[in-house]
C-alpha cells in the first residue's frame, strides 16, 4: 500500500480578524525541516480546492515563512513552494491588477505594486534558487510575501476604502454563519 494514495488532508484557512494574520512570521530553520515538508502539499491541496492561486504558511495558522503559489490552470500545474522567500529587487515601474485573498473570501481590489520582482527562497530541498517573475506571478509571489510579515491586500489601500471592504466581508461572513445554522 503506498500512502501517495490516500487522501491529503486539508487545512482549515484563517480568515479576517484572526491575530494569526496580523503576526510577523518566523524564519524556517533546519529544525523545521520535517515539519515544512509535511506541510508544503498540505497547503498546495488546501489551495487548489479552495481554489485560489497562492497561499502563505500564517493563513493556515503556522507563523513560519513559507508560501505555495501555482498561477497555472487545473491541467497544467506548476507548484512553487517558497521557503524563507525574499523580494531582492524589484522594478520602478507599477502595474495594478485586482486581487483576492483567500482569509478575505468574496472581497476584491485594485491593488498597485511594482510590475517585476528578483526573488530569492529555498525550495522543499532547502536549494537556494533565484527567480525573475512579472505579470500575475510578480502580483501573486508579493501578495503571499506580504502575509509572512502580517500584511494583506486591503493595507495597500486607501483607509477609506479598505474600511469598506472589511465591514462588508463582516458582513458577508454573518450571513454565511447564519445559513449555515
Ligand atoms: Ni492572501
């Protein structure tokens, strides 16, 4: 019997206000090397069901610096799991593109960040490994880096609006307590 067949278990996935989400996370050390490995396809599965393009460590309740991301469709599939990633430059040039998160369900904005990223990380075998992203993988790898240090979407907004958009996803969040009773 190989376990490859069973099922993965999926994570429940924090939403807004949890605290979890507003923490700094910590470094993944050597002695996380067990523990990060065991969670990498837990959080890839837990983030194509949802479905949803990225997913950092803190959304599933683990303060450690580690995301998945995979833009690709359902087909043609290319995780990336992101271990300790850091944002080593980035281009003067912004590009804005509307984004969602999946700790604030049903919530989207117009959100501008610089257009290209140079990111630096480990991957699951602790390689270190360099990339260049634009488009949405430069958009989707900034947002995921965000959460590591407790930032979401809605921080890149104006008060105004992002007021607005927290108290509509209270609301929306009420209901579906409530339908769900
Ligand atoms: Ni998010």
């Amino acid at each position: 019997m190989s376990d490859e067949l069973l099922p993965i278990e999926l994570l429940p996935i924090l939403i807004v206000p949890d605290a979890k989400l507003r923490q700094k996370c910590r470094a993944v050390g050597p002695g996380d090397a067990d523990m990060v490995r065991a969670l990498a396809p837990r959080m890839l599965a837990t983030m194509y069901k949802a479905p949803g393009i990225g997913l950092a460590a803190p959304q599933v309740g683990q303060l450690l610096r580690m995301a998945v991301v995979d833009i690709q469709k359902e087909d043609q599939r290319e995780p990336l799991v992101l271990v300790n990633p850091e944002i080593v430059a980035e281009s003067a040039d912004t590009f804005t593109r509307e984004e969602g998160c999946l700790s604030l369900p049903g919530q989207y904005a117009d959100v501008t960040r610089p257009a290209r990223v140079k990111l630096r990380y480990l991957d699951l075998e602790g390689t270190k490994r360099e990339i260049e992203a634009d488009g949405l993988l430069s958009t989707c790898i900034q947002h995921e880096l965000d959460h590591l240090d407790g930032v979401l979407f809605v921080d890149h907004l104006s008060a105004l609006k992002r007021n607005m958009l927290l108290r509509k996803l209270a609301k929306d969040m009420k209901l579906r307590q409530r339908e769900a009773m």
